[in-house]
C-alpha cells in the first residue's frame, strides 16, 4: 500500500491512499464525495473522521477529505487543492468566504440566514443558520464533528469582526442521520469562550418585515425555514386583494407575507395545534390578526370538505407541505400525496385564481413533480399558465454536482 505524507497544520500525519479511478470520483459527484463502491482500499490504521488524501488509479492527486468507516460516503472532499494546510487560518478564511457570498447576494438580509450550507460551502456535513443573536449548527458528519471546538468560535469570531453581535450558539444534532456517522443525537448549548450561556432559546427574527418568535431548541430542524424567503416575498407581491388558502401553514410565514403584502383575507391551516398557536401569535405580533383566521385540521381532509361544499371560497391557495419523502423507495406514494393535495387545490378554485404549490424533497425532482402537476391539471381539467418557477433562497446555494443541494420546487400560477 503506497503512504503520502502530508501536512495538517504543524503536525506532520501519514495519509493512506485511497485508490480510485478518475472516472469513479466524477460519478461521485466531482470528487465532492467518495462513496463506497468507488474506493479500491483506504487507510485501515487511519483514524475515523481523520483528513485523508484521494488519488487516482495512476497516483494523480483528486483531493483531500474526511474519512469515515461507517458511512456510504466514505470520504468527503473539502478541498482540491493540494498545497493546502488544513489548520485554522484555512477554516477561517472558509468561514469568511461563506459570510462574503450571503452579504453579497442576501440583499441585507443577513441577520436570518444560512451561513454554512453543508458541501455547497465545502463545510461537508455542517449547517449553520443565523437567527439575529444566535446561531444554530447541525452537524451530520464525524469529520466536522471533529473540529468543532475550533471551528465554531472561529464562525463567531468572523461575524464578531463585521460588527455582528452573536450571544450564543445552539447544536441541534436530535437527528437520526448522525447514527450513521457513529454519531450519538443531541441538543443543547456550545460553550462558546468568554461567553455566556443564553437565558433562554428563544429569539426574535424579521424576515421580509415580518416578525417570527423562533425556538431553536424545539423548532423544527434548526428553528425556522429560511429556505422560502423569497418565495415569500413573491407571494407577497401576488396576494394584494385576495382570499387566501395557507395549507401546511406550520407557523405561519406564507400567511402572514400574504396578510403583509395586502390580502384581503388569510385562512392559515396546519395539522398541528402548537404550530396553530404560534402562528396566531406571530400575526399578533405583527398586527395582522384582523385579517387572518386559524384552523388545526388536516389538510387531506380539509380539501376534500371544500370541495365538496361546491363553493369558491378562495381565489389563491398555497400548498407548502413538509416532505412527504426522504427516500426513493417512498416516491411513488409521495407523488400519490402531492398529487391529492395540488387535483384538489386546482378544483377549489376559480378560472382565474392562484396556486402556489412546492415541494422540498431532493428524491422529488423537478422533472417529476412537474409531470405531476400536468397530470394533475388534466384531471382537474384546468390549464397552469405559470408565474414563477423558483427555488430555495440563494443563501442555501445549489452546487450542481452535488444533485442533494438542489431540492426545493416552488411555482406559482394562474389556474385558467
């Protein structure tokens, strides 16, 4: 087995080779990932999570990653450049290149925000999101899980440099996917130096002008969903005068940017009776109650009930359900679902009304849930003259050989 020796830091490490043909680490995804399948051996006495370089068949370096035994993703890329020295001025300066991308193309929203998307930031199995004071982190891969005493204060430090004030940060790692980095699940607070622990996990955000009350210790993934903020906004823009449908409402932001952008009236629907609750009180805070109503029902009940009342009630209805699959063996019902829920949608409303309907599930592709909704139409017997075709905000950046970093569909149309 050939060895390389290679530099980390001030340490001098042995990295064993990982064989591989070039042709196989292009079908990994551009050498991003290596899989399992791809490798012809790897380091047996190298530490799990520890960084490992990746080589051709003929020896041609591919890149440099971290290594872990018990995943599918057997190596994670983080960089392609050989020369590279990977202690913290070069974590650093990958924290600096994140937070320059949001303030350039956020359009000043960076106090809610994504900082770190995973393997679109090079960070491979990280998530950082940005609640005004605190920040979030998810960590799903050994390798990352590894440097986070070092990393995070240094994303603390970079924002702390900008002026921004951060007074803590939240780990929500209550997932199943670390179990198969080897990883135990877990939530609570990262000792950040010289800090003090905050009081309390809830804070405060404005995002599009509409303030949020987000819990990021019991929240839905890290809190809030910031990945349909501009598609907010572009149902904002749609829903002066209208009577709109929020379906899978969660805790409101769809409604409440269409009570903002001048609706005429909001009915927001959700199947859960605390997200309900905190939805009513986000219109509360943001002086909306007025013109917004709230109902905890389950939305593959409550769309068949309107239809079958042979009224018209709503002329724009917004369809953002959670996913309905997270894997491909799932798909196939997961289309049945969307398909339910977008037939029903069409049929409630009137020639000339709106439909703006997503879907955030990456084995739910584009081509796919947009042959559904054709095949939906049809049998609806209506025709979608489209809006928008859009995707998830640009702080959540689609890295186009890593297919996962591209999941989230959204449309709006006029049902004519």
């Amino acid at each position: 087995m050939n060895v390389l020796i290679c530099n980390v830091g001030s340490t001098s490490l042995k990295y064993q080779l990982f064989r591989m043909p070039e042709e196989l680490v292009a079908a990994s995804g551009g050498a991003e990932r290596v899989g399992t399948d791809a490798g012809r051996f790897y380091a047996k006495t190298q530490e799990n999570g520890a960084l490992v370089d990746v080589v051709s068949e003929k020896g041609k370096y591919l890149g440099t990653g971290f290594l872990s035994r018990l995943s599918k993703l057997r190596v994670r890329i983080v960089s392609r450049n050989a020369n590279d020295r990977f202690d913290e001025s070069f974590w650093r300066r990958r924290v600096r290149y994140a937070w320059d991308y949001r303030k350039a193309v956020m359009d000043g929203q960076t106090g809610c925000c994504r900082l770190i998307f995973g393997e679109a930031d090079a960070f491979p199995g990280l998530t950082v999101d940005r609640f005004e004071n605190l920040l979030v982190t998810q960590t799903l891969s050994l390798g990352m899980e590894k440097i986070k005493d070092m990393l995070f204060p240094l994303i603390v430090e970079v924002l702390e440099q900008d002026g921004e004030t951060i007074d803590g940060l939240f780990e929500r790692n209550d997932v199943v996917l670390r179990e198969k980095e080897g990883l135990t699940q877990n939530k609570g607070w990262f000792p950040l130096p010289g800090k003090k622990t905050p009081e309390s996990p809830i804070t405060e955000i404005c995002e599009n002008g509409v303030f949020y009350r987000v819990d990021v210790e019991n929240g839905q993934k890290t809190g809030f969903f910031l990945d349909q903020k501009f598609n907010r906004l572009a149902v904002a823009r749609l829903a002066h005068g209208k009577r709109v449908l929020d379906c899978f409402t969660h805790t409101g932001s769809f409604a409440l940017n269409a009570a903002k952008g001048g609706a005429e009236h909001v009915t927001a629907v959700d199947v859960s009776e605390s997200a309900i609750e905190m939805a009513r009180a986000n219109a509360a805070r943001n002086g909306l109650e007025d013109k917004m109503d709230f109902l905890a029902a389950d939305v593959f009940d409550l769309l068949p009930q309107l239809e079958a009342a042979h009224e018209k009630p709503y002329d724009f209805i917004i369809l953002d359900p959670p996913a309905f699959t997270k894997s491909r063996r799932t798909a196939n019902n997961a289309e049945k679902g969307y398909k339910e829920i977008n037939l029903r949608a069409m049929r409630l409303l009137p020639r000339g009304g709106y439909l703006a309907t997503a879907s955030c599930s990456h084995f739910m592709p584009a081509e796919r849930f947009e042959r559904m909704l054709r095949s939906a139409a049809a049998d609806a017997g209506v025709e979608l003259r489209q809006i928008e075709a859009r995707t998830q905000s640009c702080d959540h950046p689609i890295l186009w050989n890593v297919p996962e970093t591209d999941y989230l569909k959204f449309y709006l149309f006029q049902v004519v």
